[in-house]
C-alpha cells in the first residue's frame, strides 16, 4: 500500500499525455475529401472514377497502409493482467507483510536461532495465497473474456471493387484508399467512402452517431462537417436501400469509426468503488497494525527484551495483523455473485465491478438499441378521425386495436401495395418482428406491420398485379404505385400513394370515415392537422395514405402508364389515414427506469439522436416523468421569454449537442445539478464523455450503457460500462466491464441489487473474518508481556484463516438482503464505507476481545487440568522453551521432558483453535444481519451458511483426532470438554449482538447506534 | 406529489457531496489528529472520547468478571493432589546429573571440572544419610501402596551411602580426577506411575570397544518400593531412585568423545519414541583429557 501513493505522481503525467493524444485526435477528424471537387479527389488518390486503380498499384498501397481491418484494441498482455491480480490493495498488504516475515527470518537465522522456522512459513503461505487467489480472479476474467470473445462476428465482410475496369468481389479488408466501390442495400459499407454516384441511397448510421433515422446519401457536399455531409459513407454503417459508387479514402483505423475505438482506447480506466473501499480498509488494517506493534515493541522493550527481540515482536504482530484469508474470501464472494449475474445474462469483465453498479448513482443511457429495440415499428394509427395504437412490443404481446372498420382496411391495403420493402427468403419459421427485410427502415416498419394484421402480405401483393410505380424522392415527398385489382371483372386500377402528411392532404379532396367517402371539410382538416402534430409530438415519423379508383373509361386495361410523365390522376384522392412510426423502447425499459428510480438511481438519457425524438422515448420510459416540464415547456405555457424561466423550476432538460458545445464544465455541472431528469441529444462521442466526467465530478459512480462505436469512450470512462451482447458493436463490447447477452436493460436492475447485497455481504464477511485477528493476536501479546508458553501457534493460525474460516465467511455471501435494498438510495462513496472504524472496533475490541477471553479460559483450563496452574504459567516461558531442561516440575511435582511439554504447548494450540472456532460458529450467526434480530432473518433460511458451520467443525474434528496431526501440524487430540469451555462466551458473543441490535433498532440516531452500528 | 419529495432529495444528493469535497480539500493529515476548530483529538471530541472509553471499561470489566469467574469455577474442579489428566505424561524421562549432555573432564584439572561435582553434591543433599533416615525403610521388590489412610503419604529411604563409590562420601570428586566419572539417572517423577517388570538402567558405550562401567546400586535396579509417586503436596519427602553409573575409561579412552545411552530396560516403560529422545533413555558425551 505504500507504493500506491508513490506511483501517483507518474500516473498523472501518464494522464496528461493521454489528454494530449484525445486533443489531437480531435483535430485528426478535419478531413476535407468530401469538400473537393471529384477530379482533385481522382488526382489525390491516383484513381479514375471509371476504372478505378490499378491492381498493381492497389497492392502497393496495401503494402503501405496495411490492411483495412480495425486494428484489435492492444490487449493488455497476458501476464499483465495475471500481474494486475497480484496488485490489489490486499494483495499488497500480504506481499509487504510477506517481506517483513522473511525480514524476520533472516534475522532469527542470523542470530543462530535455527529452530524457528514460523516465519518462513508463514511468508511462504502468505505468497502462496496471493498467488493462488490471483490464478483464480485470472481465470476467472479469462472465462468471461472467452464468453465475450465468442460472440464476435467471424464472417469476413464483402465488398464490390472496380479494378482496372473491372468488377470484382474482394474481402474488404483488402480495400485500400482510391478503390472504386459499389454498394446498395443491405451491404455493410466496407471503408470511409466519398459518394460520387447515389441513387435513393440510404445508410443506417445508427452505430456511429446512435441515430435511428436513416440518412440519404447523395454525391453533393452538404456541410462541412464530415460527419454532417451527405457525400460520405461511414465504415461499419449499412446501407439499407439504393445503390452508390465512391471512392474509398480511409482504410482500416484511420477512418471515423477508428478514430472514436482509438479514442476509447485513450481513456483511462477508472479504479472501481470496491477497489477504492478495499484501499481505505487496507490504511485501517495498517494504521492499526503499526499502532498495535508499536505500542508492543515499546512494552517490550521496557520489559527488558533486546533490542532485536523486540523488533521481531513488532513485525511478528505487524504480520498477525494481516487478515490471510480475507483475500481468498472477498474474491470468491465476488465471483459468486459474478456467477449469479452471468446466470441472469449479465457477463462481468472484471470481477470488482460486479459491486459498482450497486454503488452506482447516476445511468447514462444510450437510446438507440439500448432502451429502444433499434427497429422502426408502427406505433400509431390515425383513421376515422380517431388514434389508434398499436403493438410496438417486440413478442407481439400487446394490445391491438379495433380492425373492424372499413377505413382500417383501405388504410391497410394502401400500406402493404404502396411499399417496396420485402422479407428476405427462407424466413418462415421466424416470428415476423425479427425477420431481416429488405427495404428502408419505414417501409419495413410497414411491411412488417402489414404482415401481422392482415397476413401474408406477399401473397396478398401477388393478387394486385403492380403496373407502375414512382418512388419516393426528396422533392414530391411521395411514394405511389397502381395495381390491378384482384376481382379479374373489376377492371379499374387503383392507385395507392403514401407520404408526407402535408403533401398527401394537398392531394385529396375527400376523406375515408367509417367506410363512406365524405367531402374534406375544415373541421377534419383541423383534427387531421391536430393528429398530426400529437404524433410528430411523440418523436414519431408520420406518414400520410391516399388512394383513388382510376377512372375505367380514361385508363382502360393495357393503359400505358409513364412513371416519369405520371399520366395519370395524382390529386382529388381519397384520404384514408396516417401511420405513424418510431423506434419503441423495449418493453422492459420502463419498468426497469422505474426501479432505477426508487433505488435512487437518476437515469440520464445521452444520445446521437435528435432533441425530438429523444425526448419522446425518454418520456415513454420515464426518464422524463410525467408532469415534468422542460423551460422551453414553461415558457410556452406561461407564455414568457424561455430567459425569464426560473431554471429550477424546471424538472426535466434537453440539451443538445450544439448548446453543449457552447456550456462550459461549471454550466453542465450547474445543469446537471438543477434539473433531476436530463436528456442529451445529437451528442458526439467525445461529448458523452465530457457528460460522464461531469457527473463524475459531482461526486457520482456513473454507468454507461451503450451499444454503439460512439458509445466506447464514454464506456471506458464510466465507473462501469454495460455494453449490449447482440446488438452492440466489438469496440462498445470491449471498452465495458459489463456485458448484457440477452441486450436487456431491466438486467442492470438486477446488477444493481446484486451489488448492492454483495456490497452488504462483504461487510459481513469481513467482519466476520476481522474478528478472529485479536484472539489470534492476543496470545502472542500475552506470550510476549507474562511469557506464558505460547497459547497459540503460527500454524495453527493459518489453519483458522485458511482452512475453517473460509466457508462460513465465503456463505455469508448468500445471505439475502436484510431490508428492501432496492428502495434505499445508493451508497454514498464518502460515507458509507465497506469497513468503517465502527465496524473495525466492534469486530476487533469486542467480539474479537470476548474470543480472546473464551480462548484464554480454555487455555488455562487445559493447561490447569494437565497439571499448570495459571499462576505458574506466569514467567514459565524461560523455563519451558529451553530446550535442556528435561526434567521441568509442574505444579504437582511431576517431572516434564521438553517433549512433553512440547504436546502439552500443541494441546493449547488446539484448545485455543477450538474456542476461536466455537465462538466464530456464533459470530458467524451474529453476521447474519447488522440491524435485525437473527430469528427475524430466519437461523436456517441459508442453507450455505449452515452447510459451513457443520463443515467448520467436521474440519475441526478430523484436524483434532486424525492421526498424525500433532507432529505434522501441530494439533492434538484433546479431550471433549475443552470443546465446551467456550461456549458460555459464544453464548455471551450471540446474546450481545442481539442486544446491540435491538438498541440499534429502537435508538436509531443515537449514541448507540453511532458507535456500535457499522 | 411524489416528484415535489424527490426533487430536493436528489438536489441534497448532489449538494452533500459537493460539501463533501470541499471539507475534503481543507482538512489535511494534521486535523485527523488534532483539529483545532472542533477540538477532536483523533477524530472525536473529549467528551466523545469519555462516552467510549468508559463504555469500553465497563465492558472489559465485565468480561474480566466473566473470566475470573469461569477460571474460578475451573480452578474449584482441580484436585490438590492429583493432576485431572495426564495425557502428556504417561511414560516418565530419564534425566542425568551433572545436568549437561556433554562431559569434558580434565582429570587433572579440578577448576574444570569443579561445576560438575558441585552439581552431584547438591542433587545428592536431599539423599543425605542423616535425611534418608527419617523415610521408611520399606520392603523391597514390591509398591509401597499408600492408598486410603491420611493424605500425608510416607516416603522410602533412598540413602546416598547406596551409591557407594558414586555417592561422593568416599571419593569426593565422583572419580573426576582419576578419569573415572559418576554419572548419576534419575527416572522423572509421575504421580500414580507403576512401572510392569523389574525396571533397571542400562547403559552402552557407542564405541568399537567396550567401555566398562559399574552401577549402583548393584545391578542397576530400580527398586518398585519408590513407585507410586503421590505428588509433591501429599508425598514431600519423597526420594526418587537414582542410578549411578561410572565408566571406567581407560587411557585408551582418553581424548575421545564417547556418545553413551543409557535407557530403562526390564520394564515397560517406554524407551524408544522416535520424538522425544529422553523418554527412558538418555544420550550423553563424554570426554576426559589427561
């Protein structure tokens, strides 16, 4: 623990370069390749928009950009992190205490006292344990890593390349920068790529930027913004629909999406909370320690030891101290509960952060994928001057909405003809919300929509012959197509068009209701205009649906239809509805934000999206609650300038990207501060960071889901990262600490609880483990002070802390919660630590003393009844460790050889080995529970924990009575009433809890319940 | 309205740790063990330091009651006489005088080898003639079985003049200064021991040749009429038998380490525990320089 403090100062500087590398990287992203025009792009690369490159120069520039693949995040070497094991906060205290033990040694071996060989063992035991332990948390990390390993996508990616004019497929990590590529829908875009040709060309940017909208692609440079443009296609982004070419101008990790997995690579990691606890517990132990030898070194020497001797003493006690087991125990607690979470779907990374999201207090959330299904989905219908609602869960497990009216079924007919979008083949066995569709993300919306209510949508398209068809573009903003009519006598064709609300109304003269075609008038103009808004209100994309019966006799069967000239009627249509669509939030999301927010958990949304739309899923899964106004929300209803707005009045904030880049650090903590429920939208990757910082800053544990690339940094830098296990990207999985397979939200909630109760259990378990450190101490401080022979052995102790102890304190980790842990609020970092000076005094100066009195009755008792009086062990030592003297008289007249005595000193070992064991059998009991009575909690509720107590003492039977223990380790059989002499002081131990606890309960506040409470 | 209560909880939330930090920043290392503004000395004021510390005296006082007791109620189950157990002593050690495992003799130096003979002659105080005679003289070859009767147990006479040329009377120097030293065994004291057989001491030189030696009393033999001990507060006279050996070194011997055993034999006695050396036998050097 010493070194820690030393290495600060390197680490900081360490910092400072990083912060250094994340400014340039910044700067790094000004690239102007979208500003040029094609010809000095053709100049740059050496490549013609026609033919593109040549293979031969194709292969030199391979040689020198190397491949376009990701470069795998460095892992950290293997024995690196086998290294990080040995590191931890206790592991030092037992390398430091390991060292002084050898210290001992070499000082005992160099004073020609050979017969000691304790300290060598127990250094060696120390080292051991640390060890073991850390092959142990290393295996288990490698585990979970494999778990994390597996899920990632191992079919190499594809692209279409023009080389020497000709068109071939290749691996894309064979691109290089020049290379002409074709891509259309459903491709995955193999590198940066600048748009010289597009058509109807639409790319899902949702892993890079998180939003849920598609983007259109189009050759012309539209911002300067590289990632604003329009004529630059991203790595790792798919194309959902159209086709284009470009030319690939960064490979590999110099593209965008590079940049920001380098970035997350440049973000430290932040120590966890339990490390951080188990620091601050380590400086109590070693306070204490020293304190404790020290004072004994000074007694020592003012009884007349030398000056050697003493100082043998003080590092002998310095090393009682250290509690062996502890380490072992808090790591297997951990990797318990780490078990539970991996069986709940939640894989850790790394075991200490298994307890973070138990302290965490602030959720930065991602929308896209995270708390919503990343899936355009058919939320409202608006029909017969009616909403409807419909089905947005993903199991299809919802209500649905009255389909009886006519209007329905003219709205529905127009959504599954007027609509591009188709399942891709050999789906059928696929419940219809997750077969893959080709097509843009609201036609597929509808398809799928369409699929489900009226069935078989392709069947049903087969039976309207489509004649002709104009697809959408961005200046008429409608889509349209006529079919034949599936009656072969009705001869007329139909028409169905769909699109912007706005220009569909423009277009029609009179409106469905109930099945009868009535005149538009005002009235429904004004409800239709009302509609509308509610649902673009609700962050949803809204789309109008028209149709009309082409007259017979104007266009007769084999009418030519023209989709460019569009000779045919395309106004006085029939209104029939509109659809209104958004990416809905899982179904679990709600709920689970909901019980974020009893445990006191602030949920903060943080997204690539837009304001709107955000706002929208953050108020459908409560991260806005209801009745919560922003000031924007305020002034309108008010009817004031939004500067006017008492700014804590407002509950609720949305920020967007742009207002954040004005906000200084002390305006996003002030805002952070004053408004409960904050939303961010349009945030870059670097911005989720500074939003993590800052409430990191305001003294928050902070976690960070995401799925996304742009989501990696920020993950890096949370307290704990939950990245998606099916959804999310390798470099969002890599940059977190915590996976969720099943990419359920409502899992942190059960993450939270879980390490809430582990934090609550370690508790227990170290008090637990604590205690035994003073009746292992005092022995040797009696030994040392009235040279009794020694009551208790170096061996002996290491088998209390490494061999009975370890179950019963590792089943304290089963204990269930003792209240209702997920309606208190977290932990407070600062105040409300894993052990406490209350805790320490109660386990060390009061359990521990009455132990240490149990241990000493039976002691004695054994040492009476064999024939030493206790007055005469006083100042016995001399006498009975020299090693000369075989005929010792005891209190009877009887003559002892030092053999003799020698069993008779192991007999004591054991004696005092069976009290501490009794009496821990009732501590064990009385850390059940901190502030209830054990019978509330139920004796035998934890089964474990009684499985431990009755294997605690089969351990102690057979090291008692196997045969050869006393010559191997020191134990010996004793006789069955010294199994009995402590058990008033376990009894003492239990009914002295039960009291604490009681005062505890009844007094909270006061006295008693400050210093006896931990 | 439930969100009316949540509001300032999470505003407080923030605002403690805010307080928090800024309490962090003044505090230094100093006011952790005297801080001057709020007079704790280690982190608690006086009186807080009275509450706990007298919480702390009552609660030691009663747990030291506690202990006294139960060590009181312990000691009232112990017998005066008679030890409750004696699982670690069931086979007596054999022990000799001069109390030294290595025996350097310079024959003709009587300063060296003066610790030695003071060592027998203060052993053999107690086995003074004049002392022996106020024991019994007791019928040999059978225990001495005191049971039932006064607790006061009688002793057996053991006199010195037994040893004859080892008993120092006649050869004050326990043939010391003629390179023949005495050696005197005992058999260690324990209460209630009865030994089977006829116990005697014999001892065996580790050398090529034999080296003579000579016990007494004759034969080495350990008479059963010292058996049983009945502990020193009932039987305080008592006298445990010793066996004294002289070797007859030779000057062939002479300047040599002779490593000699001597164990219980004749009985049943334990004499050949692989752990402890000294149970019934016993293993010492000799040396003599001329």
């Amino acid at each position: 623990m010493f070194e820690m403090d030393g290495d600060g100062k390197g680490k900081k500087s360490k910092k400072e370069k990083k912060k250094e590398r994340l400014e340039g990287m910044k700067k790094e992203m000004d690239i102007d390749d979208h500003e040029i025009t094609i010809e000095e792009l053709e100049m740059r690369y050496d490549t013609s928009i026609k033919k593109g490159l040549t293979s031969s120069f194709a292969s030199q520039v391979l040689e020198r950009d190397g491949p376009n693949a990701l470069r795998p995040p460095k892992g950290t070497p293997e024995y690196v992190k086998f290294a990080r094991q040995l590191a931890g906060g206790l592991q030092c205290l037992m390398w430091v205490a390991a060292s002084i033990c050898f210290i001992a040694f070499g000082i005992e071996l160099a004073r020609g006292n050979l017969a000691s060989f304790d300290n060598l063992y127990l250094a060696i035991t120390l080292i051991s344990v640390v060890v073991v332990t850390g092959c142990f948390g290393y295996y288990q990390e490698f585990k979970s890593t494999n778990i994390i390993a597996s899920f990632k996508n191992l079919v190499p990616q594809q692209a279409l390349v023009i080389r020497d004019g000709q068109k071939n497929q290749i691996n894309a990590v064979d691109l290089v920068v020049g290379d002409l590529v074709e891509i259309k829908g459903g491709d995955g875009v193999p590198a940066d790529i600048r748009i010289i040709f597009a058509q109807g060309c639409k790319v899902d940017n949702s892993s890079l930027t998180g939003e849920s909208e598609p983007q259109s692609k189009t050759p012309e440079c539209t911002h300067e913004n590289p990632l604003e443009t329009r004529n630059i296609a991203f790595f790792s982004t798919t194309c959902l629909e159209g086709v284009a070419n470009g030319i690939v101008i960064n490979t590999g990790d110099r593209t965008i999406i590079g940049r920001i997995a380098s970035l997350a690579s440049g973000v430290g990691n932040e120590k966890t909370p339990i490390a951080i606890e188990i620091e601050h517990f380590v400086d109590i132990i070693a306070s204490l320690a020293i304190a404790f030898g020290f004072t004994f070194f000074v007694v020592a020497m003012f009884i007349g030891y030398e000056f050697l001797e003493a100082m043998i003493f003080f590092m002998a006690i310095v090393v009682a101290y250290v509690p062996e087991g502890l380490l072992a125990t808090v790591t297997v607690c951990l990797s318990l509960t780490a078990k539970r979470l991996a069986r709940k779907n939640c894989v850790v990374k790394n075991l200490e952060a298994v307890e973070t999201l138990g302290s965490t207090s602030v959720i930065c959330s991602d929308k896209t994928g995270t708390l919503t299904q990343n899936r355009m989905t058919v939320a409202h219908l608006w029909f017969d001057n009616h909403v409807h609602a419909a089905d947005t869960t993903e199991d299809q497990s919802g209500q649905s909405f009255d389909q009886s009216s006519e209007t329905w079924r003219a709205l529905a007919r127009i959504a599954g003809l007027c609509n591009r979008a188709v399942f891709r083949p050999d789906q059928e066995g696929l419940p219809v919300p997750r077969r893959l569709v080709v097509g843009d993300a609201s036609e597929t919306a509808l398809l799928k929509f369409t699929e489900l209510t009226i069935g078989n949508i392709m069947v049903y398209r087969d039976r309207f012959n489509k004649v002709v068809e104009v697809p959408f573009n961005s200046t008429n903003k409608f889509q349209l197509s006529v079919h034949e009519l599936e009656d072969p006598m009705d001869l007329r064709y139909l028409l169905v068009m769909k699109g912007a609300p706005e220009r569909i109304l423009e277009r029609c003269s009179t409106i469905l209701i109930k099945g009868q075609e009535l005149s538009m008038d005002e009235h429904l103009k004004e409800s239709f205009q009302t509609a509308q808004m509610d649902l673009g209100g609700l962050g949803e994309r809204v789309l109008g649906f028209c149709y009309v019966y082409l007259n017979e006799k104007e266009f007769p069967r084999g009418y030519k239809f023209d989709s460019d000239e569009m000779n045919f009627t395309t106004s006085d249509l029939c209104f029939a509805g509109l659809i209104s669509m958004i990416d809905p939030p899982r179904a679990t999301v709600p709920d689970a934000v909901m019980k974020c927010r009893t445990a006191g958990i602030r949920v903060v949304m943080v997204t690539g999206d837009h304001p709107i739309t955000a706002r929208a899923i953050a108020a459908n899964v409560g991260i806005i609650s209801e009745g919560s106004e922003t000031v924007e929300d305020i002034a309108i209803r008010k009817r004031i300038p939004v500067e006017q707005v008492n700014k804590s009045d407002a509950r609720a904030c949305v920020i967007n990207g742009g207002q954040l880049k004005d906000m200084s650090s002390e305006d996003l903590d002030e805002a952070l501060r004053s408004h409960p429920e904050m939303v961010f939208a349009r945030t870059s990757p670097q911005q989720k960071l500074i939003i993590v910082e800052s409430c990191q800053r305001l003294g928050s544990i902070v976690a960070v889901t995401g799925d996304g690339v742009n989501d990696s940094p920020a993950l890096k830098k949370a307290d704990i990262g939950i990245a998606m296990g099916i959804a999310g990207s390798d470099a969002a999985k890599n940059a977190a600490d915590m996976i969720l397979l099943d990419d359920n939200f409502a899992s942190i909630v059960t993450g939270v609880e879980q390490g809430r109760l582990i934090f609550d259990n370690l508790k227990k378990s170290i008090a637990y483990t604590l205690t035994k450190n003073i009746p292992e101490l005092t022995p040797y401080l009696i030994y040392i002070t009235v040279s009794v022979p020694l009551p208790l052995g170096c061996i002996t102790i290491l088998f209390i802390e490494l061999a009975t102890d370890i179950y019963p304190s590792v089943s304290l980790a089963y204990e269930k919660a003792e209240s209702d842990i997920m309606n208190l609020k977290p932990r407070n970092p600062r105040r409300d630590r894993l052990v406490n000076e209350a805790l320490a005094a109660y386990s060390y100066f009061q359990i521990g003393a009455i132990q240490s009195f149990a241990g000493f009755t039976d002691y004695f008792s054994a040492m009476a009844q064999e024939g030493w009086y206790p007055l005469m062990c006083v100042g016995l030592r001399a006498h009975w460790e020299n090693v000369h003297l075989q005929d010792m008289q005891d209190s009877y007249g009887q003559e002892w050889t030092f053999g003799q005595r020698l069993y008779q000193q192991y007999t004591c070992y054991t004696v005092f080995f069976v009290s501490i064991e009794i009496c821990q059998i009732s501590d064990v009991l009385i850390r059940k529970t901190r502030r209830l009575s054990v019978f509330q909690q139920g004796f035998f509720r934890n089964k474990v924990l009684v499985s431990a107590i009755v294997f605690q003492l089969l351990l102690g039977n057979l090291l008692c009575y196997c045969p050869g223990m006393p010559n191997i380790f020191n134990f010996m059989p004793i006789r069955v009433q010294w199994w009995f002499i402590p058990v008033p002081y376990g009894i003492l131990i239990f009914v002295y809890d039960e009291i604490r606890k009681l005062g505890v309960r009844r007094n909270p506040g006061s006295w008693w319940d400050k210093e006896l409470y931990y | 309205m439930a969100s009316n209560e949540e509001k300032p909880a999470a505003a407080a939330l923030t605002t403690a740790a805010v307080v928090a930090a800024d309490k962090e920043k003044k505090s230094s290392w100093k006011d952790s063990i005297y801080n001057p503004r709020t007079g704790e000395l280690l982190g608690r004021t006086a009186s807080s330091w009275g509450l706990i510390l007298l919480f702390y005296l009552v609660f030691y006082i009663f747990l030291a009651g506690m202990f006294a007791l139960t060590m009181w109620v312990m000691l009232m189950t112990l017998d005066d006489y008679v030890p409750t157990y004696q699982d670690r002593v069931p086979h007596p050690g054999l022990v000799i005088i001069p109390h030294s495992l290595d025996i350097h003799v310079n024959k003709s130096d009587p300063k060296q080898y003066g610790h030695y003979i003071q060592d027998l002659e203060t052993f053999l105080q107690r086995y003074n003639d004049t002392e022996q005679e106020k024991n019994e003289l007791c019928p040999p070859g059978e225990f001495y079985d005191q049971e039932g009767g006064s607790m006061e147990k009688k002793a057996c006479q053991f006199k010195r003049s037994l040893l004859s040329r080892c008993s120092g009377l006649s050869d004050t120097t326990f043939g010391y200064s003629e390179g023949e030293p005495c050696i005197l065994l005992k058999l260690n004291r324990i209460i209630g021991l009865k030994p089977l057989g006829n116990p005697y001491i014999n001892c065996t030189a580790k050398t090529d040749t034999p080296v003579q030696m000579q016990y007494f009393p004759r034969e080495a033999r350990i008479d059963k009429m010292y058996f049983p001990y009945y502990g020193k507060k009932a039987h305080e006279s008592y006298a445990q038998p010793l066996v004294a050996v002289k070797l007859l070194l030779t000057k062939e011997d002479y300047n040599t380490e002779l490593s000699i055993e001597c164990r219980v034999e004749g009985c049943n006695m334990r004499n050949t525990d692989a752990r402890d050396k000294f149970l019934g036998r016993v293993t010492f050097r000799v040396k003599v320089f001329e």
